[in-house]
C-alpha cells in the first residue's frame, strides 16, 4: 500500500491534488488507502475521495456528507464500533467490513475520467485477489459497478447495474449494487434510509 500513496500515474489527477494541498496543507491530499478489516466477508467500493472529507481526513467516506448515512447504517447493521465517522483518528472500527474507492485520488468535480479509473483500477483488482474470506462486494454507483467487473476481468455489459440488484459473481461471490449516498442522491430522496437500510438487510442474509 505505500506503492499507492506514492502513485502519481494520472497526470489530471496527480496535478489536481499538488494544487489542493498548496491551498490546503493540513489535508491529507494522497491517495486514500483502504479502511477496515483485511479478512471482511464485505467489501464496499465507493466513486472516489470527496474534496473534504476523504481527501481531508484521509479515510474513505470520513468528514463529509457521503459518510452520514453510510456510517449510520453500518453501524445499524453491526458492521462498525460508532455510527459516526469524523476524522481518521476517532476510534471508529469497522467489523467484518472494508470501504475502499474505485479511485484513490480525488478527482476535479468528483468525476474521474475513463482512462483514470482503468489506471487505478490494478489496486482494486488486487484487493479483490488478496481477499479469501470476502463475500460480498457492495457497489455504490455505477462507476463503482463498472469498476469491480473491470477488476474481475468480466465484460462491462455483463452485469447491469441497479439499485438493490444482486450479481452472483463467476467465483461465487456476490455483487449487490446500490445508488450513492451521496449529498445529492440523498436529499432528492433518490436514496432514502429505508432503501439502504435494505440493501444492507440483504447483505446480512447473505452473510448469515
């Protein structure tokens, strides 16, 4: 892992955050290692860190509206010590769960471009190998969805993305998709509690 928060392999990208941590020198402003359990049985694969809250705290979906629900529902459902997650250092642990990012790096306007997630895309495949015990992969958002069958090797029509849409993956595996909880998805109600909440009610029964 300290191979990835030394990457500079997309150029956009790499430039991107030099300006961010002139601006901002007390962020983190790196690529966003991986938070959570090595062994989980759930892996959860988020867009890419948000300008103040992953790329700040430097832990994914920490600091920033994106975590609100996420951290509240993992919390609900077992997965984590607290149900809410402000900086890197507040204790919060994840149980049988690990959050990571389709891309490392925060990208401008939160929109990677096609070329940037496949040249990250090596660090997801390799958690996706390096991971016996995992069961479920949990994708937020079809960049997310995209990314994981990229990473596996599978052709990108494959499997079509949609919320609470479960993949039974070549390897046995599932694959369960569900919309961002993002800021904009959430306060349009395009991503209510209940809705995520069953999302995660599935990925408990699949892990019971």
């Amino acid at each position: 892992m300290n191979e990835l928060l030394r990457c500079t392999d997309c150029p956009r990208l790499a430039g991107f955050l030099a300006e961010v941590r002139s601006r901002n020198p007390d962020y983190h402003g790196r690529p966003v290692l991986p938070f959570g359990d090595p062994r989980a049985r759930l892996l959860i694969v988020g867009l890419a860190p948000g300008m103040h809250g992953a790329n700040r705290t430097g832990r994914p979906f920490t600091g920033d509206h994106a975590g609100i629900l996420l951290y509240e529902t993992l919390h609900a459902f077992g997965f984590a010590s607290k149900p809410v997650s402000i900086s890197a250092d507040d204790e919060l642990r994840l149980i049988d769960c690990r959050i990571t990012n389709a891309v490392k790096c925060l990208p401008p306007e939160n929109k990677p471009e096609p070329a940037e997630i496949k040249t990250c895309n090596r660090y997801l495949g390799a958690e996706l190998r390096d991971a016996p015990e995992l069961r479920v992969i949990l994708a937020l958002g079809l960049v997310a969805h995209k990314a994981v069958l990229m990473a596996l090797g599978l052709k990108q029509s494959a499997l079509v993305f949609g919320h609470a849409a479960q993949h039974v993956l070549p390897d046995g595996r599932l694959l369960i998709d569900s919309y961002h909880c993002s800021r904009y998805n959430t306060q349009t109600r395009r991503l209510t509690s209940a809705d995520f909440q069953n999302v995660f009610r599935s990925i408990r029964a699949e892990l019971a």
